[in-house]
C-alpha cells in the first residue's frame, strides 16, 4: 500500500472512529488501537503512540466546549490530575518495559471491561450525600446548572477516588487511552459526584493524564509523524462533528452498537495476542 | 462559596477554555501542513509500520525535531505540531497556577504546582538525552 493510501484510509477509519466516540460518549480512542494493529497490521507500540496524541487532541478540543457551560470541577480536576499524571508516567514506563503482546491482552480485557460498564445504568441523578470532612477541606463539593437553576453536590471518598485515578493514569499510560471510563467510575460511584459533572471533569483531566506520557512516548520513539498525523487530523473532525449532532434519543441503539464492536475487539485482541499473533 | 470567587472560578474556566481550543487550532494546522509537505515529497513511497523500529535521532528530541522542522522536512513539521499539541494542557497547568493564585486559594496553587512538575519532569526526560 502507498502512504497516499494508507493515509487515506487510516484518516477515514479514525474519523468514524472519532464520531462514534463522540456520539456515544465512550470515546473514540478506545477502538484506534485494535482498528489499526487488526486491520492496517500496525505495530501496537505505534498504534498506541498515534493513539495518545489523538486523546490530547479530543480531550482539550472537547474540554474547551465543557468547560464553559460551567459542569466541569476545575479543583476535582486538579487535584486528581495528581495521581493521574504520577499514573500515567508509570504506565508509559511499563509500556516500554513490557512485551507487544502482554500489553495486547492487557488491551483486550480493558476493552470487555468497558464494553461491560457502558451497558451498566447509570446513577440516579438525584442523590443527596452528606459533606466530608476531608472534601470539604479540599474544597471539593460544587454546584452545577441543572433544569431548575444551580444544584449543589457534596464530593465522598476522596482516598479511593484519588487511588482509583494512579490506576486510570497507569492504564492511560501504558495503552495509550483516555481511560475515560475509569475515571468517571472513580468519580461518579466512589466519590459520589453527579454524573454530568463526572464525565464533563472526566474529559478536562484525559488531556493533561495524556500529556504526562505523551513525552515519554516521544523520546522512546514510539510516535510516528506519518501514522500519527492522520490519526490525530481524523479523530479530531470526527469528535467535532460528533459534539455537533449529538442527540440523546438516537444515541441509546448506537451506544448498544459500539459497546459491541467494543466488545468484540477487545476479544479478538486477546486472542491474536494470546495465539502469538501480535 | 461567596460571589467573588466564583466570578474568578467562571473567569478562569472562560480563559482555560480559549487556551486549550486556541493550542488544538494551532497544533492541528502545524500539523496539517506538515502532512501536505510529507504526502507530496512521500506519498508514492510503500507504508509499512509492521515492524517496530522506533524514530529516528531527528524526531524524538526537542533540538531534532526544531532543527528537521527548520529545513522544512515533512515529518519534522507534524512532530513540531504535535510537540505543541502535548504543550497545549501543560500550558493550561500552568495558566491555573496563576488562576489559583488570583484566588487567593494556596492550597490550589501548591496541587497545581505539584502536577505542573510531574508534566515538566516527564518531559525533562524527553528534551534530556534519550
């Protein structure tokens, strides 16, 4: 295949893969990898260098939009980013440290895991927990604008979220992901923060988790221009073209869709890698 | 939360919005025109990225990929935009050190201090010899 081609075909892939993550909000750097170690047989250490430069792109891109409206947590956000960033440089160091096909599996199974929790319900919005202490003092618990006027929410277990984010970081660092699911689990089910507020914060710190890597990544050699121009040019437009259509009712049927494809790289992955094909 | 705070909350929400997309905007179209460059010089040239063999000297260190960037190689000028791109959120760190001390709130600038070294380190390693 000529570069011309190549480069047309991964812009291509990465823009619908960049939509679909945007309209189902499960992200699109999720499918990158497998899309492009599957089916353009690319090395898995590039993949994930392409990958994570696309992530930082969604990310600020996205976050600008957020960020405005008001829902995102700017001091959850950065007192989290702590454990994320310090995650993140361990994870980039255990991507150089272990073999393509190791991380292959680790892949796969990240992938089923996140297909499984995609499907799970989400949290009631209405949910009144008392304040912590320990929040308090960090200055945590916010307020965001809701149907009826500004809503005000109390942030728990702060220990376990700050935990739960070393391992979002780690696993962002050494797949070259968002691990978007990761941190809104730790802030939606451990801390208690609403949803909105916990994917929207969510999106804010994937940037700066991802820039943490991204250097390693580079020095290491593991960032290719050529690879990862496209990849970044396509899953940027895609995310912003997802960000513009977006409309609630159509997504649910595309969320099942995606979960599933999700799903079933994830178990193609394990397999190839588990049969020494990767 | 009294009314002051949160109207400097808001301001420096706006700010860090305007940065970050302003950083992508840019980036992006670094990189875009390093692509054109690579496409015309490279584009009938075979693509294989079967086998890992890691970048060259010229595109994994700060001074290579300036100096490729320099004499307008292709694939020194997407590595340029994609250096600013991994620049884009370490510059919004760094703008919420001062946000935060606009505040008046330490305790924020200390946290924020402390991600903005972790940034600064992981990319140390990179500008460093590698």
């Amino acid at each position: 295949m000529s570069v011309l081609e190549f480069t047309a075909l991964v812009w291509t892939g990465s823009l619908v893969a960049g939509l679909l993550g945007s309209l189902t909000g499960l992200g699109g750097g999720v499918v990158l990898v497998p899309l492009l170690t599957l089916l353009f047989k690319v090395d898995i250490r590039y993949a994930i260098g392409a990958s994570l430069v696309s992530v930082i792109a969604t990310s600020s891109g996205a976050a600008a939009a957020y960020v405005k409206e008001g829902f995102s947590n700017i001091r959850i956000g950065m007192f989290l980013e702590i454990a994320t960033t310090l995650g993140a440089i361990v994870g980039a160091f255990l991507a150089t440290k272990v073999s393509a096909s190791s991380i292959a599996v680790i892949f796969g199974v990240t992938l089923l895991y996140s297909a499984f929790l995609s499907r799970r319900p989400r949290t009631k919005q209405e949910r009144e927990v008392p304040p912590d202490p320990l929040a308090t003092r960090l200055r945590m618990n916010g307020s965001f604008p809701d149907a009826g006027g500004m809503r005000s929410y109390n942030v728990q277990s702060v220990p376990t979220g700050f935990s739960l984010m070393f391992g979002a970081g780690a696993l962002s660092g050494l797949l070259g992901i968002g691990s978007g699911a990761v941190k809104v689990l730790a802030m939606d089910q451990a801390m208690k923060i609403p949803f909105k507020v916990s994917t929207t914060t969510s999106n804010f710190m994937i940037g700066v988790t991802a820039a943490a890597s991204a250097g390693i990544y580079l020095n290491r050699g593991y960032i290719d221009p050529g690879l990862a121009m496209p990849v970044m040019l396509g899953v940027l437009i895609g995310s912003l073209l997802g960000a513009r259509i977006l409309v609630e009712a159509e997504t649910k049927w595309l969320r099942l869709l995606f979960s599933l494809v999700i799903a079933l790289l994830g178990a193609e992955m394990v397999y190839k890698a588990l049969t020494g094909r990767i | 939360m009294h009314l002051g705070q949160s109207w400097t909350d808001q301001k420096m929400e706006e700010t860090i919005g305007n940065l970050l997309r302003a950083g992508v905007l840019l980036s992006a179209s670094v990189v875009l025109a390093g692509g054109v460059i690579y496409l015309i010089r490279h584009g009938h040239s075979s693509a294989d990225y079967r086998v890992f063999r890691g970048e060259p000297t010229d595109l994994k260190t700060l001074r290579g990929i300036c100096g490729s960037a320099f004499k307008l190689s292709g694939r020194g000028i997407i590595q340029l935009g994609l250096l600013l791109l991994i620049a884009t959120p370490v510059a919004r760190v760094a703008f919420s050190v001062w946000g935060f001390a606009a505040e008046h709130d330490r305790m924020y600038v200390v946290f924020t201090l402390i991600v903005l070294a972790i940034l600064l380190l992981s990319l140390a390693g990179f500008a460093g010899p590698g």
